[in-house]
C-alpha cells in the first residue's frame, strides 16, 4: 500500500535584473548581472542622461533574455549627487538602495587595483548579496523626502556661513600677527587699523591694509547673512505651526539647550527619522563603542564616529551646556559621580558618555513625554526672543 504524499510546488525566485551604478561628475559606469556566477555586463554613459540609463536597462534585458517587465534592482553610494537618482529610480519603477560607503568591505592588501569599473563590479556582486538576504554586507542609508531634505538647508548653510565667518577672522589677525600687531575684528576695525602702529612706528604697509580691508568687508558680508539667517530661524520658531517647530519649542524648554542644538536635532534627526531603540539611535550618531578582542588583544577603540558628524559635534557641546545650566538633575549628578573626580583623559571620555546618555533622554523627552529626572524647565520664547 502506497502513502499519498502531498508536494507543495515551490514558485522559483523571480528572475531580476541587478544594476549598480559608479557615479563620477562626467560619466557614470553601470554593472549588469541576473545572478551569482553571471560575468557583470559593464557599460559607460554620461552622466546625469536619464535616458541613456533607460536604454542600457533595456538593453541588458535582451541581453539576458529577460521580460521587458521583470524587475531590476539597483544601488549606488552616498555621495555628491545626493539622492535625485534615488528618487528618479524609485519613480521609475526600480528598486533602489543607496549605500553608506564607509561600509563597503574593501581589499586590505597595502596596494590593490581599484578602477570605477572594478568598483561597480564589485558592487552589483555586492548587491547579489544582500538581496539573498546578507543584511549586513553593508549599510542603507535612509532617504528623506524632498521636504525633509530641503528642511536642512537652513541650518547647514548657518554652520558653513560661521565656519567661513571665522576663517575670515583668522586670517586678518594672522595678517597682522606677521607684523607684530593684534586687534579684535569688530565693525570698527578699519578706524582702529589706521591706528595700529608697527614695530618701527610706521603705520600698516599699503599694501597690507588694502587685503585687510577687503578680507573685513567679506567678514562683515558673510556676517549680515549669518544675522539673517538667525533672524529668520527665530521667526520660524514663534509663528509656524509644523511638527517640525514644535519638536523644536519643547526641546527649548529645557534649560542649557538652545536654539542651535534643537535646531539641528529636530532637522537632522528628531523631525524625519522612526527610531527604533536606543542603540539605533546612538549609531545614527556614531557615539557606539567599537571593542576589538581577538586573541589575547583586548581593548577599547573608542566610538564609531560612523554617523552624522554635525549632530556628534553639537551633542559634545550640549553635554558642557548640561552640566553647566542642570547641575541637579540624574546625568550630572551621573557625571560628577563617575568622571568628575578623574583627571582631563576621564572628563573627556565622560563627556562622551554624558552626550550619549543625553541623546537618548532627549530622544524619550520627545517621543514618550519623559522629562529627564531633575532638570529645570523655562519658556521656549524666551530663548526664541
């Protein structure tokens, strides 16, 4: 007598076709493949043509003997173009994801071949990989969306105006410091240079003073729009009713966070992003430990820095703001109990811990009404005044 045995028919896996783009300013090199073992299909066309990467797509279908409709994925790396292709794709009907390229395994050998066209070969197999289900062969950068992304320009353009502002600055007392001369920059500069008198009496070389007056009007030029700037991110914060600015109002409620600091949270991270947990979150950052033990080698490296460089910076100096302005509440008292008492090495890794700490308080504070344990609250419109 013969048992019956009931067979599931298995659906193979839908035949895709895999692309990965290598973005350069003048041409772009495109790698084609259908599967694992399959020679990568390489093709060059200029950069930013649309029409041309539509073309090659459909190409590389015949190619393959692929349907005109089968599915193409596709990748590329984070870098200057931004994500307009991304959202291209995405618009087109293919699935795209764009890599963070610190994260891409590389040769660890002193001297290795790297061409663009290597490099996209390398990275459709790459792409292969982690469609099979290999999560980690890299990482996924998240996309905002075109309103979210605008949203940061503000903010960025303030810090690069500043970083500018002091570049300026530096270079007019280092002018003046090869003359044996200091002074402060201030609006008043040009009367008080005709004062400044050299080691021998006379006064500032001709020549000279005419490039510090043209370096202080650029100063005072890039000063106006920093002014500006702030001005208008004032007025956003008393009259706009997003979510974004509210986000933003209740972090200015706690006092030693000001109008920079939850600016940039909110737009770089609080406004857009779904955070999971805290240690997503501390890895958005880049303030997670990376310990390194093999062998009998074993030792702390220190944090990640793999994050969003401009929140890192600013959270360091939110936890000095901290201690300063909420010496009472659980993470000073947290600080003063572990690190304060060290010498300047401990302070500094404390800080660093405090800023962690910090991030995901302010984090709860925001998404589940937690108020930080001990802190002093004050009117947001004060500080947006």
């Amino acid at each position: 007598m013969t048992t019956a045995h009931r067979t599931d028919a298995i659906a193979p896996p839908a035949v895709r076709l895999y692309l990965a783009l290598e973005l350069g300013w003048t041409e772009y090199k495109l790698a084609f493949t259908i599967g694992h073992g399959q020679a990568a299909r390489l093709r060059t066309i200029k950069a930013r043509e649309t029409e041309s990467l539509l073309s090659e797509i459909v190409k590389a279908k015949r190619r393959f003997r692929l349907p005109d409709d089968a599915p193409v994925v596709s990748c590329y790396e984070a870098g200057r173009d931004g994500f307009w292709l991304h959202r291209w794709l995405a618009a087109t009907g293919i699935e795209n994801v764009v890599v963070d390229s610190a994260s891409i395994e590389v040769n660890r050998r002193k001297r290795r071949a790297k061409t663009d066209r290597l490099d996209a070969a390398k990275l459709v197999a790459m792409l292969l990989r982690y469609h099979a289900g290999e999560g980690k062969v890299w990482s996924v950068v998240r996309v905002p969306n075109d309103g979210d992304e605008d949203a940061r320009q503000l903010h960025r353009e303030l810090m690069e105006l500043k970083d500018e502002r002091t570049a300026h600055v530096n270079r007019i007392k280092g002018c003046l410091a090869s003359q044996g001369l200091a002074a402060e920059v201030t609006e008043d500069f040009p009367a008080r240079l005709e004062l400044l008198r050299c080691w021998n009496g006379l006064a500032v070389p001709a020549e000279l003073r005419q490039r510090l007056l043209r370096e202080f009007e650029r100063w005072r030029f890039v000063r106006q729009q920093i002014v500006d700037l702030e001005k208008e991110r004032r007025q956003r914060i008393r009259r706009q009713a997003s979510p974004q600015v509210e986000k933003v109002r209740t972090l200015l409620t706690l006092r030693g966070i000001g109008l920079n600091g939850s600016w940039l949270l909110v737009y770089e991270l609080f406004g857009w992003r779904r955070i999971r947990n805290r240690r997503e979150l501390a890895a958005l950052v880049g303030l997670t430990p990376t310990p390194y033990d093999s062998g009998g080698n074993s030792r702390e490296q220190g944090i990640s820095k793999a994050g969003n460089k401009r929140l890192r910076k600013m959270l360091v100096e939110l936890a000095w703001c901290w201690l300063r302005w909420q010496p009472d509440s659980a993470l000073s008292q947290w600080y003063a109990a572990r690190f304060a008492r060290g010498g300047r090495r401990a302070r500094k890794v404390g800080i660093v811990a405090l800023a962690r700490k910090l991030l995901i308080a302010l984090w709860r504070y925001l998404e589940h009404g937690e108020i930080p344990q001990g802190v002093k609250l004050c009117d947001w419109e004060t500080k947006a005044a």
